[in-house]
C-alpha cells in the first residue's frame, strides 16, 4: 500500500479572484481544512477557483467537502470553479456526473496533458 500524499494548500490572489492551490491525498481526513480553505478564500474574492492539479488521490468526503463549499459560497454570492486537475479528479468527477458542474459550481475544461496521473 503506497504511503499517503503530504497534503497542502495555498491561496494566490489573482486578477480575476482567489485560487485555491491543493495537493496530495484530499480524503476523510482533511475534507474539513478542504472546505474551510475554499469557503474562506470567498471572503478575499468573489471568484475562487479550486487547483487540483496536484491532487494524487480524492474520495467521497473530499468530493462532499468540494460540493458543500461551492454552495457555501454560492449562498454568499460567490463561485467556485473547478480548475486545473490531475486525471484521478478528472475521473472521479466524470464517474460521479460532476465533470460538467452544477448550479453552484463551474468546471474549466480538462487540457490535453494535464495533470499527473497519480
């Protein structure tokens, strides 16, 4: 069994709001750092995109803690976008129907050659 992936998360200004820089294992264990990084990084801007290009691994309650911050921020006049993402997210999102957003979140197209297959 691999060894988990050291989790992590950066916040960046940018010109069009916030981006939410994460990495590693997102699972039970740091659903709850997930959701309040996302949600506190709408009080910065009312734009906040999620990176998960450096994302190595992503279960059910980080899935969860994604959709929970999106609507906490919807409900506060914000959005969230999915942004860059490695091909696990990609296909948890696929898997899961989400890969095309929902009414409190958006989804930026996959890129060829994206992320990092884990």
């Amino acid at each position: 069994m691999a060894a988990p992936q050291d989790f992590g998360v950066t916040i960046e200004s940018a010109a069009s709001g916030v981006i939410v820089h994460i990495r590693g294992d997102l699972d039970m264990s740091n659903a709850a750092v997930l959701t309040e990084a996302l949600t506190e990084a709408g009080a910065v801007g009312d734009s906040v995109v999620a990176d998960l290009a450096a994302v190595t691994f992503i279960d059910s309650s980080a899935l969860s803690a994604l959709v929970a911050s999106a609507r906490a921020l919807a409900e506060a006049g914000n959005r969230l976008t999915l942004g860059p993402r490695s091909e696990v997210v990609e296909r948890v999102l696929e898997i899961t129907g989400l890969a095309k957003g929902s009414e409190d979140f958006d989804v930026q197209p996959a890129t060829d050659g994206g992320g990092n297959g884990g």
